[in-house]
C-alpha cells in the first residue's frame, strides 16, 4: 500500500509539473506572438504580412491623414489616429497589395500587403519608426531643418518625367484623382495601339500637360502561356520613360482563381514631349 500511494504521488507530482510547463510554454507563445515588430523607414516600400479575416496593427510615427489603395482592394482599412488597421480578404493574391499612407505632417509611406506564410508569419503589430520625422532640430546649426520641410524634396513634381510617373500610377491604380498641371483626356479612350497576336493593348487616358504627355495604357496577354512585355514595341515618338505595374504577364486565365487574380493584365505607363 505504501509504494503504490509514493506510486500515485509521484504521478500526480509529474502531472502537475506537465500542465505547469504546458501553461508555460502557452503563455510563452502568446507574448511571442503579441510582440510588436519594429521596421525602420528608409524610403523604400516595406511588407506587413496579414492573415485573411485577421486584424493586423499598423502604427505610424504621425497622425494618419489619408492615403491611396487599388480602386477594386482586397483590403479592409480603418484608421483612427497614429493607428491603422488593415483586414486582408481570402482574395488577397500572393504577391500582395501595395497602399500608401500620408501623415497630417506631410510624410508618405509605401506599404506592401501580403499573405502571411510559414516562413513569414502574421504580424499582430508593427511599429514604423523614420528617424527623419521623429528627429529634433536643435536650431543651433544653420544646416538643421525642421523635419516638415523635407516633404519638400521627398518626390520629384509632376513636371518632371519620374514626378509625373508618379501622379499616373497614383491616378489609375490608388484611385487619386487629377494630377497639377494637366488635363486629363478620354477621347481616345478604348483605342487599340498593339494588337500582334500576343499583347492586346488599349488607351485608358492620357494626361496633357505643357512640355510632358502622360499615356496609360490597359495591356491584356492573348496567349494560353506567359510572357515578357518588350518595353520596344510601345516606344512612340518622344517617348521619355516607359513602366509597367507588371512586367510579365500570366496566360490567359482557365480558372475563377486566375480570373479573380488578373494577373494576364497590367497597366502601362508612357511618358513623351508634349504633341506639338
């Protein structure tokens, strides 16, 4: 009888020692999993990774004030404050989504939306921190600049090829509305440019302006298989600069997955002298 209660004892000592380390390790694991991740802004766009039907914490070094995301978004936003809160859809693609954010001081930030993954796994919070908004001007160098004035020179203005190429991509892809300095035309709208065999290609709008013309252009793969855009067959006299939202495209799509993802689609952007 003695041994089989040291028996018993014994087992309940080491049951007990079990659920102990097993509340441990929980709780471990939640404040792992609850930590903020902390990114430092260099001006470059930067991945927050967001699992469908969860919320993920964004919070800014600023009061928000606004900012762009695609016209048809996989993206719930709701900001209130330094804070945004972002809700991914099941139809949030691989490659992600990409919005900008503007703080009330002037300041934009370029954010890339996307799946979380096991290697990449969701973020509960992340902290933007940007050492050139959050710095002090002591006032005692002549060189020393308040931090709102370098919105000044974060963006090249519309009238120049890479400010205007900006503005197009803002207008058709985030949903702003007009750029400074120029006339948006819609008469040729609808009308092809290319059509090879491979690449149907379209005129969406084209932004008029004194010494620079903006063409955005709706290019579609006609093929059953990938390929590469050649940046030569839109080259059109005057031509300055020419991007793309994608550079390869994907087949035609067979599924309502592929249709949905829309990647046999991209948007072109062409930038010329001004028609004389």
């Amino acid at each position: 009888m003695i041994i089989r209660k040291k028996f018993v004892s014994n087992t309940s000592r080491l049951r007990f020692v079990g659920r102990v380390l097993f509340g441990y390790l929980l709780v471990c694991g939640s404040l792992r999993g609850a930590e903020a991740r902390d990114l430092e802004y260099g001006g470059r766009e930067i991945s927050v990774y967001v699992k469908p039907g969860e919320p993920t914490q964004i919070q800014f070094p600023g009061v928000i004030s606004g900012g762009f995301k695609k016209k048809q978004s996989s993206l719930n936003l709701d900001r209130k404050g330094t804070d945004l809160v972002i809700f991914g859809q099941d139809t949030l693609t691989e490659g992600g989504e990409a919005i900008i954010v503007r703080l009330d001081n002037g300041k934009s930030y370029s954010i890339r939306v996307q799946r979380a993954s096991p290697e990449y796994p969701r973020d509960d919070m992340v902290r933007i921190e940007d050492s050139l908004t959050s710095g002090v001007s002591s006032g005692n160098d002549d060189n020393d600049q308040p931090a709102h004035e370098e919105k000044k020179f974060d963006y090249a203005p519309p009238n120049q090829v890479s400010g205007l190429m900006r503005e197009m991509v803002l207008n058709a892809e985030f949903g702003k509305t007009g750029i400074t300095g120029y006339r948006i035309s819609e008469i040729h709208r609808g009308e092809t440019v290319l059509s090879d065999g491979t690449i149907m290609a379209k005129i969406d709008r084209i932004f008029i302006g004194p010494n620079l013309w903006g063409y955005v252009v709706d290019a579609e793969n006609v093929l059953q298989t990938s390929q590469k855009i050649d940046a030569g067959s839109f080259r059109i006299d005057g031509t300055l600069a020419i991007s793309a939202k994608d550079w390869e495209l994907a087949a035609q799509p067979l599924t309502t997955e592929q249709q949905v993802a829309n990647k046999h689609r991209t948007k072109l952007y062409i930038i010329t002298r001004a028609k004389r």
